[in-house]
C-alpha cells in the first residue's frame, strides 16, 4: 500500500501489525496461570494495545512532530512489551519458545516504526 492509499490510521501497515501483536499476545497470555491475572498478563496486555493505540492516536494529531513522539511512545511500549515476553518464558510462565513468534514480529514492528519515524522527520524538514 502506498501512501496515495492511507485515508486512515487503519490503513497503515505499522498500525494492522501492531494489532496482530496484540491479539497473539492476547492469546498467549491467555494461557498464563490464574495467578498471573493482575501481573503479568494484564502488564503485558497493556503494552500491546498502546502501541496500537499510540500509532493511531498520533496519525489523529494535527501536527507531524505530535504524530513522530507518538510513535516514539508506541516503540516504548513495544520495548515494554519483549520485555515482559521474555520474562513470561523465563520465569516459565509462559512455555518455552512460545513467544519467539511475536519477538520475531516485535522486532520486524519496530524496524517499521523507525522507518516511519525517519521519514516523517525527513519529510518535515
């Protein structure tokens, strides 16, 4: 898709992958123990939907240096997020290897993310 096509924030691919991040992480941590409910699983399933929600709601401000610290915040997130993968396989709460799917999809989400950064900077310059 290029970028005569984006009409909206649902259109960008960094946006529809942060989603499918977020649902498989959803459905990982589903799998987490009871007990994991307000630790781990709810940390984690919060900072997979901000990134989401940080790449939209940055596509929605008015100005390109609002929408590039958005998506700053959104890479924050997605740090947070392998952070809490790996931990969940290393304190066994999640099984082993399990989360190397989404790491490999995390660290393809923030290449995007810097590409897209890098080009709105260039861009406003």
């Amino acid at each position: 898709m290029n970028d005569t096509q984006i009409k909206s924030y649902k259109d960008l691919r960094v946006w529809r992958e942060a989603m499918e991040i977020a649902a498989q992480s959803y459905r990982l941590s589903a799998r987490f123990p009871r007990d994991e409910a307000y630790g781990l699983t709810s940390q984690l399933r919060r900072a997979v939907v901000s990134i989401a929600a940080n790449i939209a709601e940055g596509y929605g401000r008015e100005s390109t240096g609002a929408y590039v610290q958005f998506l700053k915040v959104a890479q924050g997130s997605l740090k947070e997020a392998e952070t809490l993968l790996l931990l969940a396989e290393q304190i066994e709460v999640a099984p082993k290897g399990a989360a190397a799917p989404l790491l490999e999809r995390t660290d393809a989400l923030g290449r995007m993310l810097n590409g897209l950064i890098r080009s709105l900077q260039k861009d406003s310059s």
